[in-house]
C-alpha cells in the first residue's frame, strides 16, 4: 500500500512550516490530536476540569483500548503514564529483584535507564552486566544464552536505541527469556509507531513506549504493557486509587496492569493519545513503517556520498533513525545549520546511551529521523547544507 504522502502533510498544520526530522524526539502531532487536545482543555476552562472528564469519559478510557489494540493485547494489560521513562521506572521497581540477582542488558539502553540501574545496584546490590555487542551493534544470542541461569533476575533491552538505527531482536531474546524462565522488559519507546509492535511475538513480560514520538500523540504521554499472569505477581512501589479496589477494610491490586494506574491524569493528553494511536491504526503502522524504513535507507545513501559525512548506524535491520558525524563540525553547529534552512533534527549527547557512547568514544551525534509525512524533498535539504559545509558545494538559503 502506498501513503498518502500529500494527505497526511495536509493533516499536519506543522508540515507547512518546518521540514521535522525530529520523530525520534517528538513528532508533528496531527490536526485530530490537536483538535482533541484543545476542545478538551476548552472544556474543561467552560464547564470544570472534573466535569469536562465526566463528559468525555469514552475519550479518557479510548486510551487504554487503543494502545491495547496496537500492542495485541487485553486493555487490561496496559497502564498510563507522563512518560516512557516514568513507565519503565515503575516497571523496573515492581520487579522483585534481590541483592545478588543479575540484570542483563545492552549499552543501548537509554541514558535514563541504565542509570536508575546503576543505581539499583548501588542500593540494592544487583548485578548489573552490559552484554558485549560485535561491530553490528547487537549482542550475540548465544553468548546470551550461556550467560542465563537461575541468578538472573532481568533481561532489559532496547528495541531501538534513541542513538542509532538499528533495530535490536527483541524477539530472538525474548525466546530466550521463556525458555529460561527470566523476566523480560523492553523498552519501546522509539519503535512503537514506527514500526509493527507485536507483545506477544516478542514474548516480553513488560514493554513500555512513548505517546509523543512516532505515535504523534501529545507530550507527557506514555504507557506500559504487562503481561496478564506476569503482571499479578507486581506490588507497584506505589499505588494510587485507581491502581487498587479498597472495601472498606482492605484493598486488593486492580488487575494486571491497571495495578500501576493512577486516578490524576493530564485528561486532554491522554485523550489526545487515544486519538494518536488511533490515527495510527487507520494507517496502518505495517504501511507507515515501509515508508519510513525507505526514507531512511534513501538519507543514508544521500549521505554516505557527502566528503567528512559518516553515517554512524549499525545493525542488520535498520529504521528511519539516521545517526551521523560530520568531520570537523561541532554536531550542534551543523544542528544550528539545519535550523537556519527550516530543518529541525537533534543532537545526542554523551549521556544518551552512556553505555555506547563511552564504549565508541563518541561524545555526540547529529540524529536525523524522518517519519511517515515527510518528504524526500526535505531529505535532499539536508544533504544540501551537510554537503555546503564539508565541501561548500551549495549556498542554502535561511528560511524564515
């Protein structure tokens, strides 16, 4: 199936200002979650905040139906939450990990992640053990393998990375995990939406993912899935009053996921992410994604031909996250260039994956991530200011 390039950019009231390569950061939300996303705070100003969610109650539950309906899964297998990172800190806290256990993962793992690891082992004296990984950027399964047994508490993996393009074999581990019996939790954030997320063919207990990124949903919007069977055996670190059932005496967990649920929520962003993900289901992620795999494939060639210009992605499966250096420029001045020719991209710092950064030396990245909308238009101004900078073969010209 071909997308609709036109319409989709007709959609997007941000197309028609700025060529947006930053999907991996936040995409260009469509006019629908926009639309959504205001009348309901304009409700909530017209008639009360608690009344205006009393009203729109089948947008506010949509939500957890609709990622549900993305990821395969039962809506009960899905909590809400403001963030990725928040979801994978809940997710992490819940699993009974002891002083001793061993938790795998690679250096992939974003910033965020692998340092809240480092500070599980500090504090409760886990093992915490970086995979090594070949030049392709993955880690070898059958190293993997060797290394399971009864001490390992944790497999947590990247699906991709926010740092490169390529796409980790969360399913191959996964069989690994069943097999042995360990706990798995992936993180999803930048491959939810991009391209066709499956819960149950990658065989995670856990995976949580992003609403804001290539969802187009709303920032401050991110979820978790958890496994029905795995997910009863969870005491969240905390609870709040939708995360249990109080009878007057006691209280006993809601089920599954709904255990991490919280009764407060930014109601217009969750209902905006319900309509996220469902303009996404009508496109078809399976669609989307073969767009936005050729658009990236297509940069990368652009620029592997531009003198000074390596493109840095590895991996034997790649996505539309082009990472690259530029010889001689600051990633930040050639990010600044881009901006000056109504280009919006992203730097990645050191801390982005501090793992792999630190292992390859690398102490940023200019990422570029086109997504479903964009151009191939777009991707040639790129190529266009990285080739005027290294070898001064164009003038581009500023866009106001």
């Amino acid at each position: 199936m071909n997308i609709n390039v036109m319409r989709a950019r007709a959609d997007t009231p941000g197309a028609g200002h700025v060529a947006h390569l930053n999907n991996a950061g936040a995409s260009l939300p469509p006019r629908q979650v926009v639309d959504a996303v205001v009348d309901h705070l304009r409700l909530e100003a017209e008639i009360g905040p608690y009344e205006a969610g009393e009203r729109n109650l089948v947008g506010l539950e949509r939500a957890h139906g609709a990622v549900a309906e993305l990821l395969g899964c039962h809506t009960e297998e899905v909590a809400l939450f403001d963030s990725a990172t928040r979801a994978w800190g809940a997710a992490l806290a819940a699993v009974p990990l002891r002083a001793g256990d061993r938790v795998l993962i690679s250096p992939m793992e974003y910033g965020s992640s692998y340092l809240s690891l480092l500070q599980l082992a500090d504090r409760a004296g886990i093992r915490l053990e970086v995979l090594p990984v070949g030049a392709d950027g993955l880690v070898d399964l059958a190293d993997l393998r060797d290394r399971l047994d009864e001490r390992v508490g944790l497999i947590a993996m990247t699906h991709i990375p926010m740092h490169d393009g390529l796409v980790y074999p969360v399913a191959a581990i996964g069989a690994l995990a069943r097999e042995f019996g360990v706990p798995y939790l992936v993180d999803g954030s930048q491959s939810v939406g991009q391209l066709p997320v499956d819960v149950a063919a990658i065989g995670c207990d856990l995976l949580v993912g992003s609403g804001r990124k290539f969802l187009r949903g709303p920032r401050g919007t991110g979820f978790l899935y958890a496994r029905r069977d795995f997910a009863e055996t969870l005491a969240p670190a905390t609870v709040g009053l939708d995360g249990v059932e109080w009878d007057g005496v006691g209280y006993r967990y809601a089920p599954a996921a709904r255990r991490f649920d919280t009764w407060e929520t930014n109601a217009a962003a969750r209902i905006g992410l319900g309509v996220a993900v469902d303009y996404a289901l009508a496109w078809g992620v399976e669609h989307t994604w073969a767009r936005v795999r050729a658009l990236g494939e297509r940069l990368r060639a652009d620029l592997a031909g531009i003198p000074g210009t390596t493109v840095e992605d590895r991996g034997r499966e790649r996505c539309a996250t082009v990472a690259v250096t530029v010889h001689g420029h600051a990633a930040e001045l050639v990010r600044a260039e881009l901006a000056r020719a109504g280009v919006n991209t992203w730097v990645c710092l050191a801390n982005a994956a501090c793992a792999d950064m630190r292992d390859r030396g690398i102490s940023s990245l200019l990422r570029i991530s086109p997504h479903y909308y964009n151009t191939e238009d777009e991707l040639a101004r790129v190529a266009e200011v990285l080739g005027s900078l290294t070898v001064g073969r164009h003038a581009v010209r500023a866009v106001s």
